[in-house]
C-alpha cells in the first residue's frame, strides 16, 4: 500500500538526457517517468516513446517540434522545471512518493524483519520497497523537505 494513497494517471513519460534531474522529481510526484538511456539519439528516442506509448519531455525545442507526443520545458532551473511540468501534467497528492526515484516502479509494503537491514531509527514506522531495486523508503525529515519544495512549486496547497 503506498504511503500516500494510491490514485494512478495512465500517461506514461520519457526525459530526455538534459532533464534527468527534473524526472526524479516527477517520479517524486507519483508520474510514471523513465530517463532517456545512454546513446540513445533522438530518432531512438523518438521510437522508444512511440513503441511505448511515452510522452518525450524535453528542453530541446527543434526535437519537440518533430515528436508529436511531447512536452517542451524552457527553463534551466530546477523549481521552475516542476512548475511547468505542474501546468502540464494534473498531478495527485495521492500520488507522491509511491514510485522508487531510481527505477520508476510502484513500490509495495516492506515487512519489518530483525534482519538488521532497518536502522532503529525507522522501526516502526510504515516502510516501503522497490520490487527492482530493493531500496527501502520512509517518511522522515527528506520527505517533509521534498513536499516543501513541491508547495513552494505549486504543486499542491
């Protein structure tokens, strides 16, 4: 069960290489977002998001022109990058931190065990995993940071 609910959207997305930054915050926000991989140039990222029905994210303004499914972003700046994706993308606050930040799948409950994995720091409180990675994720101090900045941004009240 995800932290913070559970609502799903159905669009899937790609950043490309110049916004991997920006892709970990919309995997923050709940978005089902994969980053660009290495090598690949723009005819394969166009392809790639075609074959998997991907909507491409981009700073690139000539390949956003040509790719028909796609989100132009213009800024450089990191906060400003969320907010335009904000106007873009209806994000759910049920949504937030329910995928891993690395690999993008939908993280499930992770039973605490005394197998000396969990610092006693988080015993007891409600834990969640990543079926791929096996990263172990909680609500603490770095979660209250990433919704502050996310209502700085706008993304919620």
């Amino acid at each position: 069960m995800p932290l913070y609910g559970g609502g799903r959207r159905s669009n899937k997305y790609l950043v490309d290489h110049m916004l991997l930054r920006l892709g970990k915050w919309m995997r923050i926000m709940g978005i089902d977002t994969e980053n660009a991989m290495p090598g690949f140039d723009d005819n394969m990222l166009g392809l790639y998001c075609n074959e998997n029905q991907r909507i491409l994210v981009t700073r690139d303004i000539e390949f956003s022109a040509v790719q028909k499914n796609s989100i132009l972003i213009r800024s450089t700046d990191i906060r400003e990058q969320i907010k335009e994706i904000n106007l873009q993308i209806p994000v759910k606050r049920d949504d937030f931190l329910t995928r891993c930040v690395i690999c993008n799948l939908l993280l499930i409950a992770y039973e605490q065990t005394d197998n000396g994995l969990i610092h006693e720091d988080v015993i007891g409180k409600r834990l969640q995993t990543c079926p791929k990675c096996g990263r172990i994720f909680w609500e603490g101090s770095h979660t209250d940071n990433m919704l502050k900045i996310l209502k700085e941004c706008g993304v919620y009240t």
